[in-house]
C-alpha cells in the first residue's frame, strides 16, 4: 500500500515553504510573533533544516502571511520562490528530463512533495492537454490563495526548466479578481474566470519542448534517492478522490482499501474539510463538465460514462452538482 | 503608527508638556477649590473636549512632521491655544481671587496661538507646492496615500486604473499608455535574493520617473510591470518615450550585494492608446497582450 499523508502528518519540510513565507514577511516588514502565532512553529524551527511541518501548520502559517503581508501580491511573490526547493534530488529529478512531457510525467511522481495541497487530472481532446486541479488536503478558505500561490509556481517553474515562457490557458471558478494585474503579470493573459471547472491547458506540440539541461542518467539517479528516502507519498483526500475517480469505489470499498472502518473514514475525511459524497459528487461532476464542455458529447453518452441508468437520473444529479441543467451549461 | 517622528522632536516634546504643567500649576497654586455644587458639569465637558482634542491635533502633529520651521510653528502656536483652553477648563473647578492677573493668562496665549497657526498654514501651503512638485510624474491630480506600493513608493495598479477610468469617463481619449516589464526579473531574484531584487525595482523606477516627461505618471503595475500614463500623446511618440526609458536601463549598471558585479537588464515594452468604445479592463488587457507577444515564448 501506498504512503498516505494526513494534514497533521509532519512531512513537509521547513525550507520548501515556511522558511520562504518567514524570509519574505521579514523583507516586508512583518512582525515575526504575529506571523507564528497559533501555528506551533517556532523561528528556532525554521533555522534547522531537518525540521519538518504538516499541511495543517503551513496552512494556519499561510492564514497569518496572507493577513499580514501589505499589497495583493503576496501569493504570487511566494509562488515564484517554491522552485526551485532545496531538495537537490527533487530538484534534479525535473531539471535533468528530456522534454516537458517527461517532466509532467515525474511531476506526477513528486508532486505531493513538492505542492501537497493541490493535485490535478491530465487530460488530452484533440490537440489539447488539460490539467483539471482539485484541493488535496482540504485547504478551505484558502483554496483560492493557495491556487494563485502553486499557479504562479507551475507557471515560474516551467519557465526556470525550459528557459522559455510556454503560453498556458487558465480557466479559474470564480469571479475575475480585483487585482487582475497579478493574474496578468504572473500567469500571462490568457485567463478566464466564472468557469464551471478549474483547469490550465496547452497546445500538445509543446510536450515536445526540449529542457535546458536534459540528462538521463542524472535524472535517474535522483528518481532512484526519492524513492529510497520514501518521499513519495499521497495526500489523503487525493487518495480517496483518486479511487473514486479511477475505480468508482463507494465507501465501503475505501474504507476497505485503506484499511479502516467506513466510520472511521468518514471521521477522517471530516477532519479533511470534506466528505465522501461530497468527493464522488466532485469527481462525477467535474467529469461530466469535461465531457460536456470540452469533448462536446451528448448528454446519453456522459450517462453512460458515469454510469448513470438513464438521461433523467443524469440530468436531474448534474442540476443538482451545478445548479443547471447539461444543456445550459453546454451553451452558456 | 510609526512612532520613529515623535522621538526627534524631543525639544518641541518638552516644551508641551512643561506648556500643560505650567498651565495645571499655576491655576491650582493661585486658586480655591469651588464647591461641587458650583461646578458646570455642561461646560466642564465642552472645554475638556477642546483641551482634549487640542492635545491629539499635537499628538498626531508630533507623529507626522519631521523637524523644522514650519512644524516649530505648528506646534509652537498649537500650545499657545492648548494653555488657554486648559486654564479655562481649570477655573470650572477653582474659584480666582478677583482682580487676578491670571485671567490675562487666560485670554492672551489663544489669540497669539492662532495668529502663529495662521501663519504656519501658510508656510505649511507653501512647502506643500514644493513637495507636490517633488511628486510630480507620481501622481496625476489625485492623491490616494493607500494605493502607493511598499516597495517602489510609487502609485499602484489600482491607482493607474481609476486614473485612467477617470479620463475615460470625461471622453478625453488623446492619451496613451506604455507598459514596461523588466526580462528575467525572477531569475534575477532567484539568483541574487529578494533584498537586491527590491533594490533593483526601486532604481529602475526612479531611472523610469527621470526618463518622463512632467506631465506623465509612472505605476508600478504588478512585479517588475510598470504603467505609464501620457496624457496628450499620441502612440508613436509614446513608443519614442518608451525607447528611451528602454535605453536608459539597458546602461543601469546594477550592483548587487555589497560589492557585486554590474548587473545589466533589458526590457519589453507595449504602448496602446484608447479607442472610442474603450473601457479600462479592455485597454489594459489589450497593453498586455500586446506585451506579452512581445516577450520571448518557445
């Protein structure tokens, strides 16, 4: 079985991303007190390179940075710092690929460690790639913070591997933001906003694009130290969220899979922000806009997809999930 | 609040208080207490209030201006009031010998107080055309202190985009825009530190005030993107001004650190002028297409 990370698991290291948020309040001012407050890390902490946080520390950490820090740009300012991290195999294990689609491909492998609050689905429709994302841990309120953060993070960190800029599409679920300069600034122009799904997608032909310094034998080596270390784990909700989306298991087959008590998974999804029906309504859900939205196929062949018995049943869940119906949606 | 003013007024500072000790001392060495039932409680808090907020008006003064004539001024004639107000709030309590000289107190200090502001404000209307000046190619007739940007101290996005609104709304569409984005601005601060990166922003953006005109105005836009506002200018001359900004940086030799090595930028620049049918969220979303094409992709 897989490693599973909970958000009280202390797994992420200080420097990926406390040490960041503490040196980049000190650069703007911040009082360090206030900014540790209630989070349980201490400066002490920071100064040690072993120590390590979990996802429910940084994201009480990024609660007091996002409060504090003067201007609207302190998500994108941290973003552009993550990569690369002081992890020099994690950092080589992309560096040294040979194209961008072997770079996403690794990407898929190390991504808990490197962004563990956001994970995504790849898709392909005609001579497109799509990257649907989905909150892994149960950020909350957050989620839209930490968004801008790991979207200016893939965006700085394709640009620091290619040594180019790849012109990336996003499609964000809310509302087009007031400071739309930073949207701008650090993920280019091609944004939409008010979108029924969160995705980023790309032209195909640029999975061809070759990497500054690719290295085989290099990029293999740091694959093997990651695994030997164990670092490579999931975040739970992802976990889950993954069964359901490649499997279709209900809850007792989870609870089954991971080897707890269907109650005892529901306790822990609750702990996460979230529930079962909650993940399968979001994994049916998103599919379906997929489906619809981009693969333009009709309303019988999406029922079949999900499994649904019949159209009506579809419809009437898809109302349900979205508040209206396929076909609005389809021409909205 | 940023105290750090306060403690270089510490003349001034003592002036006041001994001003108020002065005042307290004297009005309840030479009295008598009055009876409890002799006190008007109505003007008790009338003339409290004014002592009281007098005393604020020199607190906040004291926090806001650096040393110097006209705050000597200021506060110098503040006082004056300060002390007449605090006597006549005291004789509410205490009881004066009749034909008492202190009532001369009383009266004199305002009126001289008032005389001493008078002038200040003028001195302070006169350093403030000064300092407006300094300010020119900052701002554009409008002054929003919430909207400058903490690192580079000029006006931000939010700023440029009511501006622009602003002339939009009153159909003056002869202006243009130049936006500049600094290359590999991130590469920089990922090899050098956020410190010098800081630094580098706030250079370029003094090099970019020196490179414009006096009647434009230059906004730090989002990261290394700056904005910048010519009124009464058409696009071919926006785009002579924004190769010579260009032109300008590409000499910045940078240090970083303490001792660095030069450190030379290159630019990208975009300029747009508006169309008839414009809104501000389309214009500057047309300048930053546009800028982005210009910008190296794959």
């Amino acid at each position: 079985m897989s490693l599973i990370a909970y958000r009280d698991d202390k797994l992420i290291p200080a420097p990926q991303m406390a040490t960041v948020i503490y040196d980049l309040s000190k650069l703007r001012g911040v009082n360090e007190d206030r900014l540790l407050k209630g989070t349980g890390i201490f400066v002490s902490d920071l100064k040690r390179v072993d120590t390590k946080f979990s996802p429910d520390q940084i994201l009480r950490l990024l609660t007091n940075y996002r409060a504090l820090m003067p201007g609207h740009n302190s998500a994108f300012l941290l973003g552009h710092r993550l990569f690369p991290t002081l992890n020099t195999s994690l950092n080589a294990s992309l560096i040294h690929c040979g194209s961008l689609q072997h770079a996403f491909r690794v990407l898929a492998l190390v991504r808990q460690q490197l962004c563990p609050f956001v994970h995504g689905y790849f898709h392909k429709h005609k001579d497109k790639g799509y990257f649907l994302l989905n909150d892994a841990i149960g950020c909350g309120d957050l989620y839209h913070y930490i968004l801008e953060i790991y979207c200016t993070a893939f965006i700085s960190a394709c640009k620091t591997l290619v040594g180019k800029r790849i012109p990336f599409s996003f499609a964000f679920p809310f509302s087009r933001p007031r400071h739309i300069e930073e949207y701008e600034k650090n993920l280019g122009h091609r944004l939409r906003f008010d979108e029924p799904i969160l995705s980023i997608n790309f032209d195909l032909r640029y999975l061809e694009t070759e990497l500054a310094m690719p290295s085989r034998l290099l990029q293999r080596s740091a694959k093997q130290l990651l695994s030997k270390n164990n670092d490579l784990h999931y975040s739970f909700v992802e976990y889950v969220r993954n069964l359901i989306y490649f499997h279709n298991f209900n809850l007792t087959q989870t609870a089954e899979k991971l080897n707890m008590s269907p109650a005892t998974l529901k306790r822990r999804l609750k702990q996460h922000d979230t529930s079962f029906q909650q993940l399968q309504d979001g994994v049916n859900q998103q599919k379906a806009i997929f489906m619809l939205r981009v693969k333009s196929m009709k309303n019988e062949a999406v029922a079949t997809q999900l499994a649904f018995n019949d159209v009506t049943n579809f419809r009437r869940a898809f109302k349900r999930w979205t508040g209206v119906t396929p076909n609005q949606l389809r021409f909205s | 609040m940023n105290f750090s003013l306060l403690f270089s007024h510490f003349r001034l500072l003592t002036f006041v208080v001994c001003l108020f000790f002065v005042g307290l001392l004297l009005s309840i060495g030479l009295g008598e207490p009055k009876s409890p039932s002799d006190i008007e409680w109505f003007d008790v808090v009338g003339e409290g209030g004014i002592t009281l907020m007098t005393l604020i008006w020199l607190f906040f003064l004291l926090l806001s201006r650096p040393p110097g004539r006209v705050t000597l001024l200021l506060v110098v004639g503040l006082s004056c009031f300060m002390l007449s107000s605090l006597i006549d709030l005291l004789d509410e309590f205490i009881q004066y010998p009749a034909t008492m000289w202190l009532s001369l107190v009383e009266s004199i200090p305002a009126p001289i107080g008032m005389c001493l502001m008078t002038w200040a404000l003028y001195q302070w209307h006169q350093e403030q055309v000064v300092l407006n000046n300094q300010l020119k190619r900052r701002e554009y007739y409008y002054r929003e202190h919430t909207h400058v940007d903490f690192v580079t101290q000029l006006n931000s996005a939010d700023y440029m985009r009511d501006r622009i609104q602003q002339l939009l709304d009153t159909r003056h569409f002869d202006f243009s825009l130049i936006m500049l984005d600094i290359d590999n601005f991130n590469a920089f601060n990922k090899e050098y530190g956020d410190e010098d990166g800081d630094r580098l922003l706030r250079e370029v953006s003094e090099l970019i005030i020196m490179n414009i005109r006096q009647t434009d105005t230059a906004c730090r836009y989002a990261g290394d993107r700056f904005i910048i506002l010519l009124p009464h200018t058409t696009n071919s001359k926006a785009r002579v001004i924004a190769k010579q900004i260009r032109n300008a940086i590409s000499h910045l030799a940078f240090k970083p650190g303490q001792q660095g090595d030069a450190v030379f930028h290159t630019l990208a620049f975009a300029a747009e002028s508006p169309k008839e049918k414009d809104n501000t969220d389309n214009l500057l979303s047309r300048i930053n297409r546009q800028l982005e094409s210009q910008k190296q992709f794959v």
